[in-house]
C-alpha cells in the first residue's frame, strides 16, 4: 500500500459537482488597531516592546511549537483501561525535525500508568510505515506515571516531519480508574483506534490488526514539532500597520489555538474549518506557516453554568480550561476564542458571554499572546429550542464583540453563514446550503466558507490563496443584514 503522508479533506468526494463560489466575495474580518484598543502598558501583554521598529532582526533557535491538539473533555466513571493500547492519529500543522508527546490524565481519579509510547507515519487506518517507528522515552525511561489533573511530555524524539502529515502515536497503558478522553462529534471520521483490555502492549505493531475504530481520542492530548531556526521578517512599517501585526511577526511559526464549541469540533460534519484553513496555510513558504490547533468540544461553554453539560462531555469551561488547553501550550502566538452560543442556551445572558470574554483576552493578554475572538453564528429552533430573547442576545454579543476592539483581531463568522446570498435576506438564520439539518451546525459547505473567510492578516499571517469553495453563494444586494449581523463586506 502506498505511504499516506496527508489526510486528504474529504468534502470534494462528498460534495463532487456542486457548484464552486463566486470569486470576489469580500467577508468581513477587521483587525483591531483602533484608539479605542486596550492600552499598550496595561493589557497587550507586551506588543509595544515586541513591535519595536529599531530592532533589528535577530535569528530565532530551533524551538518547540504546539502542532496538533485533542482537548480532553470527560472521563466517564464507568470507562476504565487495563494492560491496553491505543493508537492516535495526529496531523501537524507544521514542519520540523523532532516530536514530542504530551498525555494527559487531566480527568483520571487515579495515577497513569503509561507503560510505552511509539510514535511512527500513518500508512492506512491503524497501520503505520514500520520504518519510521520509533519509542518515545521519558526521562530517559520507557514507562511514566502521568498524576491525576495533570499533564506530561516525552523526551523529544528526532523525525522530520512536514506540514498536513499524519503521526500515529501508540500508547500502552497498564492501569487507569477512568479514561481521560475526548469524544468526537456526530459525522466526523474516526480519530482513534484501540485494544480492548487484557490485549498488552501492541505499540510497536505494524498494521492495524485487532484495533478498532473510534471517535473517541484518548490521552494523548498535544503533539509538539519542533521547528527549524528562523529570521523573523520585519513587517512593512505604514501608517496602518498595528502592533497586533508586528508582534504577530515576532515568531514567524507561532502556533494558533482555537478554543471552540461543537462549531470547531466539526459536529455534523466530516471536516473543520480549522483543517480548511490550515490546508490554505500550507501553500505559504514554510517559514511563515503556521498550526491552527483545534481545542473545539462539542457541547462546551465560555462560562461556567451550573446546568450546562460539562460533567457528561460538554468539558470544563472554556476560561477553566483555556490554560491547559492554550496558553501553556509550546509555542503558541495567538488563542481564538469561538464560544458564547452554548452559554446563551444554556441560560446565560449577554452580559454574562461578554464578561467571560473580556476575562478570556485579559488572560490571553497577560500571557503575552494574541487575542483574535469570532463572532456567534446565526441558529434558530429544531433539535435544540432556541428562542427569540437567545437570538437577541447572541446579537448583542456579535454587536459587542465587533466594537469593543478588547481583542486583538476579529473573524466575523455570524456573516460568514447568515442566510445573506442568492437572493435571501435573513441574517438570523443559516444559509440553507450550509445548514447540516439541525439550524445550528454547519456542514462541510458551511465549514469550507468559514474556513476560506480567515483572509490571514486578521491572524497575523500574510493574505492566504482563495479557497475552494463548495457551493454558489452571491452576496444579495441590498441586503444589511441586522445589528451584530452585518451583511458581507460591512463592518457594522
């Protein structure tokens, strides 16, 4: 069998003859450099001091950057491993010479035995090239113990690695109370293949015999690449160039972490706008590619509620979990925030999704990376009740989030996919082409425009090529859309 080195989008199989877009549509994405911006001293966390315009650039060592990431949401107390493996598949985002593994046992009741861990090319499913396995020490040591609530890293393993390849990462497990895991959504492939228990330590198979498919990833939570030196380039100095631009230039591979909802975590779909974007990224010379990391769980919220679903797989709270999850991630430059709409359902208010996201940029900003927030997008009722005072505070909430200038940047998906093309004009519903059936997910024509949208300045990369888009969408004339709701190509 051929070697698979990429995990090829599905969606031109899945939507072959479908008409492609429009070319010349404008979405509305702004970036965040008004007087209106948070002071330079007090909350960008340092962007005067990176932006300096004397310093001359200085060639940056190798270094560690987040590549991939699986947010770790639940462990259900019933779910118990014992002398198990697993094996994990993990596309990176960027290229590099070496790898490292983070596990994690962020759920587990009990310490984690992690007896060994391989780490080789994906050939097919669960079989790997066998040439490129090899074991990840740590410490010099096969085995660890991972402790409850945390999180632990192999030693480096040296591999060269690309851009869009695929790793299997195997891991035996002796004993653990409850799985540290993370269910993957309704729709989309399967991420993950295992052992049953009492099947041993398998990490060094070759093919795929005896495994079986899932949607649900396990432990392994973080895949890091290290990356060669660099130079950072310095930005072209203009009357608009902002500081979120020049410091974004600072480290020319710094990763990109998405903290998201079901939206991000593709449910009802068999792709990611993040996978769409991160596919556009890679036509970029490589030392100004980026990782976009997908930390979306289905079902997750910015703030904590006490009747949300996060105890049944809906995760900790975006702000609970944006440390773990973001900023102590290897390597990172900027954090995404797209949460709020499950708040909203929730219970929550407008003010309460705005507050939570004002703490979310203090705390993006006072880690020193950059802040980028996304807009709420348009639903209305079907699986899930959603009412008219809900819609009207998600209005709110895009209203504020497209004024405010707290964050850094801004990407306007609630416009992205409002019923606002080929002649409707509905801004507070979903474009039918890219509803999934439920008012609320997008699907893979849905997720492809959110992800051609990102334009690349708004998130400190160059203007990235045009993406393939998946169906016909013409903005309609005439159409403003509504407060919060703007049509495309306007900024309020």
């Amino acid at each position: 069998m051929a070697l698979r080195r990429r995990r090829r989008l599905r969606a031109a199989v899945l939507l072959a003859g479908v008409t492609v877009v429009a070319a010349g549509v404008t979405f509305v994405v702004s970036r965040n450099h008004s007087p209106g911006g948070h002071p330079p001293a007090a909350t960008d966390g340092g962007l005067a001091a990176r932006a300096s315009t004397t310093s001359p650039a200085v060639p940056l060592p190798a270094q560690w950057h987040v590549a991939w990431g699986s947010a770790m949401a639940w462990a259900p107390p019933k779910i118990a491993a014992s002398n198990t493996t697993v094996r994990e598949l993990a596309t990176v985002g960027i290229g590099g010479t070496a790898v490292r593994v983070r596990i994690s046992n962020a759920m587990g009741d009990a310490p984690l035995d992690v007896g060994a861990v391989t780490v080789a090319e994906d050939q097919s499913g669960a079989s790997i090239v066998p040439a490129s396995m090899q074991q990840a020490l740590f410490g010099g040591q096969p085995a660890t113990t991972v402790p409850i609530g945390q999180v632990t890293y192999s030693d480096p393993v040296s591999m060269t690695v690309t851009s869009g390849e695929t790793l299997a990462v195997s891991v035996y497990v002796s004993n653990a109370d409850t799985v540290t895991q993370h269910a993957c959504c309704a729709g989309y492939p399967d991420v993950s293949y295992f052992r049953p228990n009492g099947a041993g330590n398998v990490t060094t198979a070759p093919t795929g015999d005896h495994f079986y498919a899932s949607p649900i990833a396990r432990w392994v939570d973080a895949v890091d690449v290290l990356s060669p030196p660099v130079t950072p380039v310095p930005p072209a100095r203009s009357p608009n160039s902002s500081a979120f631009e020049n410091a974004m230039s600072a480290d020319p591979n710094g990763s990109i972490v998405v903290v998201g909802d079901s939206l991000t975590d593709g449910y009802n779909a068999t792709m990611r706008w993040t996978e769409v974007l991160q596919k556009r990224i890679e036509a970029l010379p490589p030392s100004e590619q980026r990782a976009i990391v997908n930390e979306g769980i289905s079902a997750n919220t910015l703030t904590n509620l006490p009747n949300s679903w996060a105890k049944t797989g809906g995760g900790p709270a975006g702000l609970d979990r944006l440390a773990m999850d973001a900023l102590d991630q290897s390597g990172v430059a900027a954090v995404v925030i797209f949460l709020g709409t499950n708040d909203l359902f929730f219970g929550a208010d407008a003010t309460q999704v705005i507050a939570g996201l004002q703490q979310a940029a203090a705390a993006i900003h006072q880690a020193g990376k950059e802040a980028i927030v996304a807009t709420l997008t348009p639903r209305t009722a079907g699986p899930e009740p959603w009412s008219s005072q809900e819609q009207s505070d998600l209005e709110q909430v895009n209203q504020w989030i497209l004024t405010s200038h707290v964050f850094d940047s801004v990407v306007n998906f609630a416009s992205v996919i409002a019923a606002m093309y080929n002649g409707q004009c509905s801004p507070t519903m979903m474009f039918a082409p890219y509803n999934s059936g439920d008012n609320l997910h997008p699907n893979n024509a849905g997720q492809t425009a959110m992800g051609d949208a990102v334009t690349g300045p708004e998130i400190g990369l160059p203007q990235l090529p045009a993406g393939p888009a998946l169906v016909q969408a013409v903005p309609t004339a005439g159409c403003k859309g509504v407060e919060g709701i703007p049509a495309v190509g306007r900024t309020s």
